[in-house]
C-alpha cells in the first residue's frame, strides 16, 4: 500500500500566528482551499485556520480583517506522518472526524493530506468511503 508521503500535497503555503485574517482568506482565495496551516519560523506547526474558524470565530464575532490568526486558529490538532500508510490517515481522520490532516516529520509541516487525495488512489477508495462515512456522521443528541 502507498504511504502519505506518495499521495499527500507537499506545495502547502502556511499563514503565521500574526498574519491577519484578512491574509488567511486571501490566500484561501488564491490557491483554491479551505484551510491553511499556521506554523512557527522554522515550519513548526502551531495550528490550522479554516474558512469556518474565520466566518465563526473571526467575521461571527466582530473581529476585523486586521485581526491576527492566533485569536481565532483551532491549535487541537491531530497529525500524520509522512511514512504511514493510508489506511493508518484514513483511520486518524475518520476517529477525530477530520477532512484535512497535516503531515508532520520532525516536528515540521511537510505536507497536507485531504479527503479529497485518498479518493483520487484506486487503492484507499474503500479507507476514503469508510473516512468520509465517520466524518459525515452526525452524533445522536441526547
């Protein structure tokens, strides 16, 4: 079975905790994307900011475009490693009900695997369907 590394996206532009929120949709805007990572000088990752986080908590509660990252970024963040295999991703991002999971090698971003990527592999179809299935699942209210 391919690994991460072979089907993961390795061009990933990253936002810094004191860029502005402004940048982040900017940059979503241009390369086409939902979310972007946000890491330290040396590639470190810190956190990931999505399009949600900046509706929700930036736009939703009066925050300016000015705004820095770091005020509205989710920093809980589940990671995978470049060697491990897909099924290993598929599991990670069916468990914490992720789309996007960073790839981290010594303690540096070095890629970014989506849902969208394990789909595209003939090989993780059934691992992208189960992932897909677990993260679309609604939890039974109470």
């Amino acid at each position: 079975m391919k690994s991460v590394r072979d089907i993961m996206t390795d061009d990933v532009r990253v936002c810094t905790p004191d860029d502005s929120l402004q940048d982040a949709a900017r940059l979503m805007k241009e390369r086409n994307v939902g979310a972007i990572p946000v890491c330290g000088n040396n590639k470190e990752l810190l956190g990931m900011v999505t399009d949600r986080d900046l509706a929700v908590r930036g736009y939703a509660d009066n925050k300016q475009a000015s705004t820095a990252i770091k005020e509205v970024m989710s920093d809980h963040l589940y990671h995978v490693e470049p060697n491990a295999d897909l099924q290993q991703a598929s599991n990670i991002m069916a468990e914490h009900q992720v789309r996007r999971l960073p790839v981290v090698e010594q303690g540096k971003l070095v890629g970014i695997l989506a849902l969208g990527d394990l789909s595209l592999e003939d090989m993780s179809d059934q691992a992208a369907g189960q992932a897909l299935e677990e993260i679309s699942e609604r939890p039974e209210l109470h």
